[in-house]
C-alpha cells in the first residue's frame, strides 16, 4: 500500500507539524501561572471554546473511524449525534451552572463535596484511564495513514506525533490547546469536504450513482429499530449515546475545564452548544465519506487490494484512498487534517490529565502548600509524563481491528460508572456516603463483568454477558443508581419503621 511521499507532500505536513508547535510556544508566557496553564485565566470567547470542544470530539476517530464504520456497516453511528442534544440540555441546566459557582477547576471536586475524598480519587483516576485510551487509539489511527504513506513504521509515527503534541501543550497550556484547535478544526472540514468533491467526481455516471449503489446495499441505514441489547441495533447506540454524552458534557475534564476558560455560565454555555450544532452535520459528513468509499471502489474494485478486500477493513480504506487517489500538494493537506483531527484531541486530554494529577493528587496530598511556581513547574512535568504514558498506549494498540468500536468500549469500560455516581449525588441528596460506596463497588464488578464474560466455556454460559459490548457503560450507569437509590429507599423505610 505504501506510495511515494513526494516532496511537496512532505512539506505540507513539515511545516504543518513545526507551525502547530510554534504556535502553541507562542503562548507561553500567558501560562506563566498554574491558572493561565489550567484555564487561560477565564478571559476566552464562547466561539472558540465551542471550536476546541468540537475539535475534541472531532478527533481522528471520527475522522477515520467513521468513514471506516460507513464503509463496514451503515449510519447506525449517526445515532448517537442525535443524542447530544438532550445531554447539551442538561450541561446547559445542571452542569455548567454547578462548576461555576461550586467547585473550581477540578470536575471531581464536587465528588469529593458530596460523597468524601474516595469519590474524587475514584473520578479522577476513571477519567485518567479513559483518557489513556483515547490518546493511544488516536495516535494508532493517524500512524495508519502516514505508515501507507511514508512507510515508517507505526512506531516511530506514534512517537514523533506524540513527542509534537506534548511539546506544544507543555509550552502553551489551555490557550494553547483551544487555538490551536480552532486552526485545526477548520482544516479537517476542509479536508473532509474536498474529499467528498474528489468521491462524487469519480463515479462514473455521476453522483446519483453513488446514492443508488448505497441504497442497494442499506448504507446510509440508522441498523435496525428492533428493541434487542444483543444486537448493535439503533437502540444501542441511543442508549449508549445517551449514557456517552452525559458524561462527556457532565463529568468530563476535557470540557468542564473548558468551561472555566470562559468568561461567564451564558458564554460557558453557548461554547456547548457550539459545538453540539456544528458536530452533528460534520459527523454526518464523515459517514457521507464512508459510505461513498462504499460505492467509489464497488464501480472500481481494480483499485481495491487483495489485502483490504475484506470484512472489517473500513478503517484502512480512507487512508488507502488518501495515498493513491489524491493528487500530489491534495494529498499533503489531507494527511495535514488527519494531524489537525489527532492534535486537537491530545492535547486537551495531555492538559486535563496533568491538571488533575495537581489538583486531586499532588497538591492535595503531597504538597498542600505549593506556590504558583511549583504549580507550574509540575504541570510541565506532569503533562510530559503522561504524554509518554499516552504514547505507550499508542504502541501497545496497533492490533485492533475496528478502532471505532473499540474506543467505544474502552471508554464504556473506564467510565462507565462515573456519570451514574454525579446523577446519583445531583439527583438523590438523601443518599449517603456509605451507599454510594456500595454503589460504586457493584458498579465496577457489573463493568468487570459486562466486559469479560464473553464466550465464556459451555458449562459457564450462565454467566455470559449477552448484551452488546456498546452496552458496557449503559450497565455501569444504570447499576450504580438501581443500588444506590435502592440502597437509600431501603434505609429510609427502616428509619421509618423504628
């Protein structure tokens, strides 16, 4: 698959890649103190806080992940972008509200607040870990592209992309991180509509081919309306959709802290819906891309190699399309907008992860009484570790098959029951400490067990989870407020019989 990197090519993405950081260098004296580094001092306008926190779920996984679930299945994905809205709504009403006036940077303060100091370890280190995911499966997805296109190997791709990224975010922090991604944002839609001009343009008997061949095939389908939870069915997206989202606009870091980079909860909240409006289309437009690969290479199947000719392969069709369909200079800012999806994605999950470790763990329990320059000092050093932390990941995930679902079950896995615990402390003030403990406990094993009692020994197959592996979080969620609230309802009736 690997073609010739010429030289133009590679001085788009060069000079691309050096730009990135140098803007990135080119705030840091605004990130001089812990606060400028952690929220840019709140002083950002809603319109770009919107772009970054787009730009967050814009990643490369929906930039190759979802042409590559187009081109596998069909628009069953779509769902769950229907669903932003109603968590949005609930960001808007409950969310942004409760982190601007209770609690600081940290979205797992108000934890600590409600429920003890267990709870914020337990949040923290939950969004930690799904963080890790998120990072390793993004460089593994942008080192697909560059490995067909250059031949290097995934390693060193992930490696250099990965050194980049944590660079300019421990130079710039936060404000960094939101223009860049502003920048970042408008080359991947850029890139995303020329591809689809490029699709359109070469089907043979114009774009009504493309749409007839789809149809036949049932891909641009939303999967089946069948209320079945084995089955990866409309009804499963909506349900893990619902469950996703909550978390991503209510317990989040990554956009929590956003929050704070504005300058009041009207601007904090428009910045959501921003990007919640602007998602669903562009979503849509990468399953367009999807879904015309589909049809593109149905009328030209010479074009298709024996090695992707196959189940499952979505996610390596729109990067083979990159690296021999597109002309020389195209090319370049094509693989430059794949960059832009990944950089967009890191390096606010770099600026999170190494705020939390100050906020939750070092200051907290290690050295209470730093000053604003050991502050600083060490959320530096912290973002450099976990930027290599993030990179190993990246290594270690080069043997999935189907990136797209398996960052959907990583995500389920490390914050399945994050979410539950915030509504059940919004939600039910009479629930105690001790019960939400409980909670949290079964709603681990119930993740524990969702995740591996899969095609289990015959003799086991009592204990087989049969719900699809997108229901994992849905399972934590629910099972951490059914115990709770249970919990709670069962001490309250006991108080009242005595």
């Amino acid at each position: 698959m690997q073609t010739d990197f010429l030289l133009i090519d590679k001085l788009i993405l060069i000079f691309y890649f050096i730009g990135v950081i140098l803007f990135g260098a080119y705030f840091r004296k605004k990130s001089n103190t812990s606060t400028g580094f952690m929220i840019a001092d709140g002083r950002l306008p809603s319109w770009a806080v919107g772009l970054s926190i787009l730009g967050t779920f814009v990643s490369s996984i929906t930039f190759l992940a979802y042409p590559g679930q187009a081109y596998n299945f069909n628009w069953d994905v779509f769902v769950f972008s229907l669903t932003l809205p109603a968590a949005a709504i609930a960001a808007t009403l409950y969310f942004i509200p409760l982190y601007r006036t209770r609690v600081k940077v940290s979205a797992y303060e108000y934890l600590e607040q409600r429920f003890g100091a267990w709870a914020r370890i337990y949040g923290s280190i939950s969004f930690m870990l799904g963080s890790l995911a998120r990072i390793g499966m993004i460089l593994f997805l942008v080192s697909l592209v560059l490995h067909n296109l250059t031949g290097w190997s995934y390693a060193t791709i992930i490696i250099i992309t990965g050194a980049g990224v944590t660079l300019y975010t421990v130079l710039g922090g936060i404000e960094a991180v939101v223009w860049t991604d502003v920048i970042q944002v408008i080359i991947l839609f850029a890139g995303a509509v020329i591809t689809i001009i490029i699709l359109l343009s070469g089907m043979p008997e114009g774009p009504g081919q493309l749409f007839s061949i789809a149809g036949q095939h049932s891909k641009l389908s939303f999967g089946s309306w069948k209320f079945d939870l084995i089955r990866p069915t409309a009804w499963v997206v909506v349900l893990y959709g619902i469950i996703e989202n909550l978390r991503n606009f209510g317990v989040d870091q990554n956009y929590v802290q956003r929050y704070q980079t504005t300058r009041s909860i009207i601007e904090a909240s428009r910045s959501v819906w921003i990007a919640t409006l602007a998602y669903i289309p562009i979503s849509a437009l990468f399953l367009f891309i999807g879904t015309a690969l589909f049809a593109y290479y149905s009328v030209h199947p010479g074009l298709l190699p024996p090695s992707l000719d196959g189940s499952l392969m979505g996610d390596k069709i729109y990067p083979y399309f990159i690296v021999t369909q597109l002309p020389v200079g195209l090319r370049g800012l094509i693989i430059a907008a794949i960059f832009a999806a990944a950089m967009s994605s890191i390096d606010s999950s770099l600026n999170c992860v190494s705020t939390l470790s100050l906020l939750d763990f070092y200051k907290k329990y290690f050295n209470r009484g730093a000053d604003d320059r050991v502050c600083i000092k060490m959320l530096r050093v912290f973002t450099i570790l976990w930027g290599v932390l993030g990179t190993i990941t990246g290594l270690a995930m080069t043997q999935v098959q189907t990136a797209l679902e398996t960052g959907w079950q990583l995500a389920g896995i490390a914050g399945g029951g994050l979410v539950g615990l915030f509504l059940l402390g919004i939600s039910f003030h009479w629930v105690r400490r001790w019960q939400a403990v409980v909670a949290v406990i079964t709603s681990v094993a119930s993740i524990v067990w969702s995740t591996f009692a899969r095609e289990l020994p015959e003799q086991w197959n009592w204990m087989e989870c049969a719900w699809h592996s997108r229901m994992i979080g849905v399972i934590g969620t629910i099972t951490l407020l059914v115990v709770g609230f249970g919990l709670s309802l069962l001490t309250f009736s006991k108080k009242n019989e005595s």
